[in-house]
C-alpha cells in the first residue's frame, strides 16, 4: 500500500469513535490513498497453532464445485457436512469473527441498532402477506410443532421486522430506526453451487430502514452506502 503516512496520533484521531473497533484493532499506520483515509491494521486476538486441530489439504469433496468452497476447505477454514451446508473450523470462526466487527462497527456508526430474530418463524406472520406459500416462495424449511403447529426456519426478515416494530411504533415520532442482525439463513435451494456464499444455510447480516417518509430512507440510505463503502475498504487489512 502507498500514499503518504501520517502520525500514529492522526490515525487514532479518525478512529477516536470506533471505540468498539479499537477493541480489536491496534492502529499502525495511515495512508491517504484512492479511498481516501486508510489505516494499516493489526487484529489484537491471538490463536496459537499449536492448540489447532485442523490441517491442509491438498484435495476438495469430489461434489464441491464452488471455488470460495474448495479453497477454504483445502486450506482448513471450513469442513463441508453436505451440499449447501458447512461448519465453521477455527480459523474461518476467526475470520467471522473480524468481519462482523468491521461490520458491526460500521452499521453502529450510522445508526443502526443490533437485534436478532429469531430462527423459527410464525406461519400467521408470514400468510398476512402470502409469503408462506410454496407457491410464492419455494425455498422454504418448513416443520411442525409436537402439537402440529407449522413454522418455518427464517430464509429473510423483512415480515419478522414489521411485525416487531408494529407492536412498539405508534406515531410517526417513534421514527426512524434502523434494526441489523448477524444470523443464520435457511433456504431450500434445489442446486447449492454457491459455496459459502449462498447455501441451504448460511451467515448474513441484514439491516431494515424503518423511515418516516420516502427523502429521510434515500437519505439514510446515502449514508449506509458509504458505510458499506467503508467494510470493504477495511476488509483489506484482515
């Protein structure tokens, strides 16, 4: 990386409010760049090898045809229990853990407000607006309950939202608010070829604009673009 470095006191200075990333991050140095300000980062945690249970490989399931996939299962990231679905091995539970940091951090700075729904999902939520049906949405796992309750594991979180937020807004005035969560996704794809990235389960991270009217959500949303802006610039330096 190049461009011209400035003090250890400048670079703490533009963090000073990112307390919650200076937990995890030592600042080395900053560089001005085509990005505009950039840090060079040192994540604080340490994990020794020794304690590893993991190894290379120099081979890949035989089914696995997803790049992202192979490369973190040769390299020891993530063991793949079938197609669509793998665990997370130590160092790619490490690498999670840096990336929703940087993402937690970043969603924080404008706003937003960190929750989790919850995985089992309300069939009576979801038939209000008719996203229940197989024949609207086919990517569902559904089940029942010992009683025959039918529910749903979450595969997105917009209705699970706005049936929360209806029961705590009641004017205007209790807006906006902006609600993230990192959880795990179910969807019943009938071809998962995607590997980590989209799967019959997997992580995300999601973020709800909940807004008064039309100009105050496009002016949050300029906002969150720049934060995203700011996730992939920092994910360089992980």
């Amino acid at each position: 990386m190049s461009g011209k470095p400035f003090s250890g006191n400048e670079c703490d200075s533009i963090f000073s409010s990112r307390t919650p990333f200076k937990k995890h991050y030592t600042l080395k140095k900053v560089f001005v760049n085509d990005f505009g300000i950039a840090c060079d980062l040192r994540y604080n945690a340490s994990m020794k090898q020794s304690l590893l249970f993991t190894k290379t490989s120099k081979d890949a399931p035989k089914d696995e045809v997803s790049k992202n996939a192979i490369l973190l299962m040769r390299a020891g990231f993530v063991y793949k229990e079938m197609a669509g679905v793998y665990s997370y091995l130590p160092l790619g539970q490490r690498v999670l853990d840096k990336i929703t940091s940087i993402v937690k951090d970043e969603m924080d700075n404008v706003g937003g407000i960190q929750m989790k729904t919850s995985s089992l999902q309300s069939k009576a939520v979801w038939d209000k607006t008719g996203r229940f049906d197989d024949s609207v949405v086919d990517v569902w796992f559904k089940t029942n309950l010992k009683n025959g309750t039918e529910l749903g594991l979450s595969f997105t979180n917009e209705e699970a939202y706005a049936n929360i937020a209806k029961s705590f807004v009641n004017s205007y005035k209790d807006l906006p608010f902006y609600p993230y969560d990192f959880k795990t996704i179910y969807r019943n794809e009938v071809r998962s070829k995607s590997g980590l990235m989209r799967g019959r389960e997997f992580y995300w991270k999601a973020l709800y604009s909940f807004s008064k009217d039309e100009t105050e959500h496009a002016d949050f949303y300029k906002k969150i673009q720049i934060a995203y802006d700011n996730v992939f610039m920092l994910f360089k330096y992980i």
